[in-house]
C-alpha cells in the first residue's frame, strides 16, 4: 500500500502568519508566546486558554489545518467547520488522560454530526522511547490502524511508564498483535526512515507555533493548554461554531 504523506503547506508562508498570530494572542490574552508544558507535566494539568483576536485566530487554525481526506491520523469530515490540532506524547499521563476522557466524548458530541475534524500531530518530546512510540502510531497507520493503535497504547499508559526504547519495541509488538496487526511488519516499520520523518515534520510543526510540553491543542486557531476539563473543550468549540456559522 502505497504511504501516505499529510499535505503540508509551506513553511515559508505558513511560519510567519502563524508566529505573529501568536504573539497577538498572547498580548490580547496576556500570556506568554510559547505554549508551555514544560519538562514536567504539572502546567500541562491545569493548562489554559487564550481568547484574542478572532479573525486572526481563525487565519491561524485555517494555516495549520491540513485537511488531507487521506491523512490516517485525522478523525471527522474534512470540510468540517471546526478543526482540532492535537500535539501529543505518548509517555504524557495527561495526555493519557484527555485522550481516554475527553477524545471519546468530543467524538461523540462533534466528530460524528460532523462539526469537528481533529487532526493528531506527534509531539515527542519526553525522549527516545516517546519517539519509538510516535513512530509506532505512524508504523500502526500503515496498517490503517492508528487510531486502534492511538487508543490501545494510551489505555496501557501505566504500564508503559518509564520502559526503555527496547521494552518499549517489544511492548508495542505485543499491542499491536493484539489490534490484530501484523507484528512482524510493524517492528520492520519502527526502523523506517520516512514514518521517522513523518513524526520529524509535525514535531518541527509543534515547535514553530510555540509548543514545549504536552498536550497543546489549537481549536480554530485558539490554543487549549493542558488537559482541561470536558466542558473547556465544549465551550471552545461551541464558540468556533458560533464564529463560523456568524
């Protein structure tokens, strides 16, 4: 099966608009310019949520959005009116959190009327066994399972935990076997430079729009700090709605 590549714009274009929507955002929301997660997660936790100039955050969202119909890593119609950026590690127990918790909820209430489109992005920041595990999601949607993948590997959080890059090889055969993957060619596909590149691009990605620690989202261009509760997420993207449908 042939691979394929999330489209991407260019980043000559696409960096300015998008660092300088941020720096607007931070001065009409008075918060600092990088999206901070820090080395820890304690600030992912409890997170934040900006508000600034509309019309400026909806160029942003609109300039980093993808809207691919063949990109694996994305769940919802591609014309939907809201879209959902999703920067995450998979060793982060908050992003754990909001993908066991809120992800199936934000599916239920948006995805599936077609309201919203969420697009996930690797953001592996927290070391070599996080990149084997991005690169695994990558190795999983060549399979056309990365959302199994996505939803398995985040449920086994705990046990996860703290393994090396060589447990973590093991341990992600063993899951993917279980979603009924061939574990065999998965393991082959760990080592494949172009998936490494593909979570290269949208950690690059991450970091050019501000991102140091997980999760970060970006509804419409509106950046969601941390892992916040449900109705944080419910009331950003309401809002979007109400914006596009104005």
């Amino acid at each position: 099966m042939p691979r394929q590549k999330p489209a991407q714009r260019d980043p000559g274009l696409l960096w300015p608009l998008l660092l300088s929507a941020l720096v607007v955002l931070a001065i009409a929301a008075g918060i600092a310019v990088q999206m901070t997660g820090g080395d820890g997660d304690e600030t992912a936790a409890t997170g934040t949520t900006a508000t600034g100039d509309d019309d400026g955050l909806r160029e942003l969202g609109e300039a980093l959005a993808r809207r691919d119909a063949d990109d694996p890593t994305a769940l919802g119609e591609t014309d939907a009116p809201v879209v959902l950026v999703a920067y995450s590690d998979y060793q982060c127990p908050f992003c754990a959190t909001w993908v066991n918790e809120t992800q199936p909820e934000l599916v239920e209430r948006y995805v599936d009327s077609g309201d919203l489109r969420i697009e996930w992005r690797e953001f592996p920041y927290k070391g070599e066994t996080s990149r084997i595990m991005a690169v695994g999601a990558r190795a999983a949607a060549e399979q056309d399972a990365f959302w199994e993948y996505h939803e398995a590997v985040y449920a086994a959080h705990e046990d996860l935990d703290g393994i090396s890059p060589d447990e973590a090889r093991e341990e992600l055969a063993a899951i993917a076997a279980e979603e009924g993957l061939d574990a065999e060619r998965f393991s082959a596909d760990l080592d494949d430079e172009e998936l490494a590149a593909q979570v290269e691009a949208d950690f690059a990605e991450g970091q050019q729009v501000g991102v140091s620690g997980t999760p970060a989202f970006l509804i419409n261009g509106r950046p969601v700090i941390g892992a916040q509760p449900l109705e944080v997420f419910t009331d950003a993207i309401d809002t979007a709605l109400a914006a596009e449908e104005g």
